[in-house]
C-alpha cells in the first residue's frame, strides 16, 4: 500500500465517548428537522434536495466536532519510544515495533 501522507482535509479521528454522544445529538436535531419539513414541504424534487443539503449539513456539523480534540479518543503511548501509538496499537511505528522484538 502507499505512504500517501493523509491531508487535513481527510483526517480520520476515531471518537471517544463525549464524541460519539454528540454525533447522536447531531443526527437528532436533524431527523427532528427534516421530520417537520417533510410534513411542511410534501413530496417532490424540492424535498429531495432539502434531504440532500440536510445530509450535507450532517456531515460538516460531524467533522466539526470531531476535529475537537475533546471528542477524539486518546492515542496510546508507544512501549518503545515516547511518541503517540495509534489507539488499539501498542508501538507508534514498525521501527519501533522491531526494536522492542526480544533478541534471539
Ligand atoms: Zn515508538
């Protein structure tokens, strides 16, 4: 696989409890929406976009508060260096996951 370097603009950040409690806040205040705009607007082409531009508000008002860190779950350390270890991973790079081997 690649090494592409992950930009900014496509980050994944995996959430922690708050975060996820938040994205189900958001998911909430938006069904509530378009419940109502469904019985206010009827069927039609106009509805369909209202649902599209809805979903479209879904996810920025996410990424929004996902890229707090307060809603991101913590990385671990790493048990050989002091760098971060992606969360679930116990060494921060294959470096480091190396030259923690035992030596035979
Ligand atoms: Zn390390």
């Amino acid at each position: 696989m690649s090494q592409t370097p992950i930009r900014p603009e496509f980050q994944v950040h995996m959430l922690n409890d708050s975060g996820k409690t938040q994205a189900t806040q958001i998911a909430e205040v938006l069904s509530e929406a378009l419940n109502k705009l469904e019985a206010l607007v009827g069927p039609g082409r106009e509805l369909v976009i209202v649902k599209t531009k809805l979903e479209e508000a879904c996810f920025f008002a996410k990424r929004g508060m996902a890229s707090k860190p307060d809603n991101q779950q913590r990385q671990n350390s790493c048990e050989h260096c002091d760098g971060d270890a992606p969360a679930g991973k116990r060494f921060c790079s294959d470096a480091c996951r190396i030259a923690d081997l035992p030596s035979a």
